[in-house]
C-alpha cells in the first residue's frame, strides 16, 4: 500500500483520547521495535472494521501488546538497522498526514502567525519525507506502510481532520495547535530514540535535524498560546 493518507474512518468527531495508543511512555528502543511489528502497538486500522471508537464516544479497547525482542542487526546494505527502518516507517506516514493538517491551517487559521507557522513546517516536512523515503528505499521498507489507518500518538487521523474543519476562527485554531503540538512532542521522542539506537548515519542524522526542527517549533507554538 503506498504511502500517505489512509482509507477515511468510519464514524464523526475525534477518536475518543483515552483509546489512543500512547507510545511516549515507552523506551525508544523497544518503542521502535513495536514499528517494525505493523499492527502490533497501534490502535485498530480503520479499514479492517476492527475496534473504532462508536458514534457515542465510547473508547476503543487498547491494542494488544506483545514483548518483542530487540534487534540491532545489521537489514541492508549500508550499515541500517532494524532501529532505522522502524523509525522512518513511523515518522513518513506522521509527516505525510500531519502535511494535510497544515496545508488546512496555513489557509483557514484565525492567527496569521499560526498561519505562517504551518507554511513554514509544511516546507520542513516535505523535505523530510524525501530523506525518509531514501531511508525506507535503503532498507527494502519502500512502498509499504505499517500503520496506515491506525490511530497512535503524533498520527494524525481523518477524524481529527474532519473535527478541525468543521469548526472557525479561535475554536479551530485551538484544535489545530493540540492536534500540531502532540505530533511536534512525539517526533521529538521518536527521533531521540532513533539517534540512540539507530546505526547508518543517513537515518540518525535526519532524526538529529528532526528533533531540532521539532524543538524550535514547538517553541514557535508556545509563544502563539499553543
């Protein structure tokens, strides 16, 4: 399945917060394994018609987790582990559904400077995704997405789209910037993790240049109130 936005979700209004697959608690290394397990450490996909929270709000069950064990071994030529090839399938679908967030908030938020925040990060974010995509392509990752349609931490979902759009002026922008500092919060961590764990220089040296880009717009972010 290629990459980008996933089949949309069944049901209106944000996924409940209390079902959401919560990774910042989780230790990078193992975090990144979870990765390379596809479903395993994510909420249900949307297209599976698997456990989506219902139209009354309730919370989907957690996902079933599993203990896997931790691999450094060497998966492809060039000296990538197991460790970058998790990170880059989790951080180019973040990139790429976090991209339709802001292309919708550089043209609908109230802020001018919300506005220009996200115009500024949708240009980080692409450039990203080229590198993410040589990394995928290095280790045979390429063309496959673990986590489309799952609901997990930092991911932003088609609900969470619909919600935003829905609404104007200070209510939409106070979503957009919920929705924009949970993924900034959890790239950072993801790429903390890859730089600890990760081995070709090609993959911890982006996560380097994501969590510096990550920390100076959250920065960003807090002087707008966000």
């Amino acid at each position: 399945m290629p990459w980008g936005g996933g089949r949309p979700r069944k049901g209106g209004g944000p996924p409940p917060r209390p079902g959401r697959t919560n990774l910042s608690g989780v230790l990078p290394a193992a975090l990144l394994t979870l990765a390379l397990l596809g479903t395993q450490g994510c909420a249900g996909g949307s297209g599976s018609g698997g456990s989506e929270g219902n139209g009354s709000g309730g919370a989907r069950p957690p996902a079933k987790s599993a203990t896997p064990s931790y691999s450094a071994d060497t998966v492809a030529p060039g000296g990538y582990n197991a460790t970058d090839r998790g990170w880059a399938q989790l951080m180019a679908p973040m990139n790429e559904r976090t991209l339709l967030l802001l292309d919708l908030v550089a043209d609908r938020a109230a802020d001018p400077g919300l506005s220009d925040l996200a115009r500024r990060t949708e240009v980080t974010h692409r450039d990203e995704l080229t590198r993410l995509r040589a990394v995928l392509k290095a280790t045979g990752a390429a063309g496959t997405n673990p986590h489309e349609g799952h609901d997990m931490k930092g991911m932003v979902t088609d609900a969470e789209l619909r919600t935003v759009a829905k609404n104007r002026g200070t209510a939409f922008d106070t979503l957009a910037k919920t929705y924009l500092r949970e993924h900034l919060e959890q790239s950072i961590l993801l790429s903390r993790g890859e730089q600890d764990s990760g081995a070709a220089p090609a993959a911890t040296g982006l996560a380097k240049d994501v969590g510096e880009r990550r920390a100076g717009q959250l920065k960003e972010l807090d002087r707008l109130g966000g």
